[in-house]
C-alpha cells in the first residue's frame, strides 16, 4: 500500500473570517516513497507545483517545502531550515 502526503493551501484571510473549513487553494501530492528514496531520506528546500484542486490541469502557485522521511525513533541528519527566519 502506497502512503501519500498531501499539502493543501489555503486562503488566510477567509480562514480567519470563517473559523470553517474551506476549500483549498491550492493542493501538492507526494507519495513517501519518493521522500525515503532521495539522499538523507529528504527534500531541502524543494519548490511544489500546486494543482488548483478545481481544475486539474491548471497550476496555481508554488510552495516551498522541506521534508524528511525517517524511522520512528530514528533522528534526521537533515539541517534544521524549520528554525531559521529568512
């Protein structure tokens, strides 16, 4: 059984006026795979291309992203980007 990650992106500002779920802006899918099979078991700093969920073939925007895929228990040797403020 393949495990995916999705990210969804959503509108802020109708997020906070609503306190609802709302639909996604934009959406990335990625199976783990993927991840686990790069170097170190992770992507630093990848651009995502995300698909407007509406229509599939439009793309909408990019997501910057950093992911590490590891054993439970197991500590990433990936550089911590999550703590740094560009």
């Amino acid at each position: 059984m393949e495990k995916v990650i999705f990210f969804k992106v959503h509108h802020a500002r109708k997020i906070i006026s609503t306190f609802t779920d709302t639909k996604p802006v934009g959406v990335f899918r990625l199976d783990i795979a993927t991840v686990y099979n790069e170097k170190q078991h992770a992507f630093e700093r990848k651009w995502a291309q995300l698909i407007n969920p509406d229509n599939v073939g439009a793309h909408c925007g990019h997501l910057l992203v950093s992911i590490a895929v590891t054993e439970r228990g197991v500590p990433s040797q990936v550089k911590k980007y999550f703590n740094l403020i560009e």
